[in-house]
C-alpha cells in the first residue's frame, strides 16, 4: 500500500467538500494555493461559472480529475425518459471537455424523487430494471465519447431517494450484464461512506480487480449520525476503517487518487482554507 504520509500527491478533492464556500473557480483557486492538484466537480457547480471557463480554470491551474460527478438519476416516468436520456448524455459530453476520466453516476432511486414531477411508484424493481435498461443505452454514447462509467452503490438509506443499487456486488452484477469482455467501459466508484458496513465488500472489491475500480472516494462515518446526508465526518472522526479498505483496493492494483468527498453541514460551515488543510493532514495520517 501507498504511503501517503509525507506529502498529498495522491489526494484529490471533491468539490462538494467546500461547496458552500466558494463557486468552483474559487475552489480551484484555492486548491492550487494547497498544492491540491486534483480535483472532482458537480455538474452544478460547472453549470454556475459555465463549461468553458471551468475548462479553462483546471487547465490553468494544471489540475487533474478523478472523475466528474455525477450523471445518473435514471428512473422516470414515460413522460421524462427522452429528459433522462439527454442529460445524460450532456452529462458525458461534459465529462470530455473537461478531461475526466469517468463519469460518476448516481443511478436514482423512485422515479418521483430522481425526477422530480414522475408519476409516485413504490416498484423498486422496476426502477432498477429501467437503470439497467437507461445505462445500456448510455454506454453507446460513452464509448463513443471514450469516457468509462463508474456506478456508484450507495448505502442502502438512499434507496428510495439516491440509489437503489446499494452493494458493490450489484453493481457488479450490472458491468458484467452490460461489459461481459470487461472492456473499460464501465466499472464502479467505490465511496467509504456506503460500503464500510458491507459484510461483502472485501470479496467483491477483489472481484472488481483493477479494470473495474474507477475511483475511489473516501470520508467518515460519525456516530451518531444526525443527518444521513450532510452530516459525513472528517477522516478520522468516525468508525470506518479506511486504511482496510484502501489497501483492499490497491491489492487490485488501483493506484488512482483518494478523493475526499465530505457532505457536511458541520464543515461547510468553516473556513475553505481551513476544511483544505484539515484534509490535508488527515489524508496523510488517516487515509
């Protein structure tokens, strides 16, 4: 396993992580103050200052990506499927101009949560079966675009709202449907936060190997947890036992960067510069 005590190489920041602080141009500004020298955006975030000025922003800064977050939100009813299907592709598009090296997808959960104004249903198997269907038909594109998909399982919790893939397995399951010669196409974006708790997860990390592993993201379980979505903690702060988990994937082969991705009212709250150096220095003694 890496060592990443001396020095931040290999940490990369999620742009979520100090959102409330700054647009993305001033983050980047920040993290080049840092030596942070790579970073994830949202989607929103580039739309706020616009495409080609956050295009021109990284490329200034010579900051690299670990990914782009996020495409997904499949599930629909009849009514907004063309609407899913063309974001999405905007989504990889984007993705390219901005030189990631995949798309994060947060797939969807019910229909009415992922896209706002569907009709209600409770059928989670038919908005799991209708993911499925959507990335087939995304994975056309993406290849054209050469730019590989990355699931995101996330914790069960987010099953109605999110996600309602929420193993590391079933989103396996999905790449190995849809990318039998496991050809790079698709893979996974394996978050801390929503597989620490999976009884499976060493197992299906290993079955991922290196060409499924996509990008890696890392934070804090904190107990209690007040909020299932803004309240993840500082590495370090909680129960996760990150360093396992890192070195469950690096035994793959994966040799990308951590990326510190921290929802967090707590944090959100404090000074930029200050929430850098605290992951700074908790990327080199905890992570």
């Amino acid at each position: 396993m890496r060592d990443f005590s001396a020095d931040h190489r290999w940490l990369s920041l999620n742009t979520a992580t100090v959102r409330k602080q700054g647009d993305l141009a001033e983050i980047i500004e920040a993290c080049a103050r840092h030596g942070i020298r790579c970073i994830d955006p949202w989607r929103d975030q580039v739309a706020a200052i616009g495409l080609e000025r956050a295009a021109r922003a990284v490329r200034d800064a010579g900051l690299e990506l670990s990914g782009y977050c996020r495409g997904g939100m499949f599930t629909s009813d009849a009514g907004h499927r063309i609407e899913v299907r063309d974001d999405n592709r905007r989504a990889v598009d984007e993705a390219k101009a901005l030189g990631a090296p995949c798309l994060v997808l947060v797939v969807g959960g019910l229909p009415q949560y992922s896209r706002p104004g569907s009709t209600p249903s409770k059928d989670i198997a038919a908005a799991r079966s209708q993911i499925e269907d959507a990335l087939a038909e995304l994975l056309d594109s993406a290849r054209a675009a050469n730019m590989p998909l990355a699931i995101e399982p996330l914790h069960p919790a987010y099953a109605a709202d999110r996600a309602c893939v929420n193993t590391t397995k079933h989103a396996l399951d999905i790449c190995d449907r849809l990318d039998p010669q496991r050809s790079g196409a698709i893979g996974v974006a394996l978050d801390v936060y929503h597989i620490w708790w999976d009884p499976e997860v060493l197992a299906q990390i290993e079955r991922a190997g290196k060409d499924r592993l996509l990008t890696f993201h890392v934070c804090d379980w904190l107990v209690p947890t007040t909020d299932i979505l803004n309240d993840r903690g500082m590495m370090g702060d909680g129960v996760i036992d990150i360093r396992s988990l890192r070195r469950a994937v690096e035994a793959q082969g994966f040799a990308g960067y951590s990326e510190i991705e921290i929802f967090s009212n707590a944090w959100w709250q404090r000074p930029m510069d200050e929430v850098l150096q605290t992951c700074i220095a908790r990327h080199r003694s905890m992570v």
